[in-house]
C-alpha cells in the first residue's frame, strides 16, 4: 500500500506526521492512528492497529518520533 501511495502522490512527509500529531506533541502514539484512521471512516481491529503501530514504533518505546515516522513511510532507496 506505501508503495502504491508514494507512486501516485508526493506527500510531505512533516505534513503527513502533523496531520496524524493533531496535539502538536512532536511524536505519535497509538491513539493519535486510532483517531487519523476512523477520520477515514476506516475501523480496523484492534489487532491490526497494533501490528500497524509496531511497524512505524521500532525502538518500541511506546512512542513514534518523527524520524521513525520518516522511516515507516519512505519507500527503500536502490543503492545502484
């Protein structure tokens, strides 16, 4: 699905990470994707909001900073 986003529009990853950062913390909990989500009028099982979470939250501190965020969301770069 990331691949498929990022091939059809160019979003900004900062406006990307504000919009889902509606309390302006400067890092996203599970809560914060809970709430962007349901905004799409999606309702995933709780189950499949963790495993989504646990994929942007590498260092599992309970918390995505910025850079995780960036991480997640960055399609991998070819090293040719």
């Amino acid at each position: 699905m990331r691949q498929r986003i990022c091939n059809k529009i160019r979003i900004n990853n900062f406006t990307a990470f504000s919009a889902i950062d509606e309390h302006n913390r400067g890092v996203l909990t599970v809560d914060d994707f809970r709430n962007f989500i349901k905004k799409a009028n999606i309702y995933p099982i709780e189950k499949d909001l963790n495993l989504l979470y646990e994929r942007f939250d590498k260092d599992e501190d309970k918390v995505v900073t910025y850079e995780e965020f960036v991480a997640a969301v960055t399609p991998f770069m070819s090293s040719d």
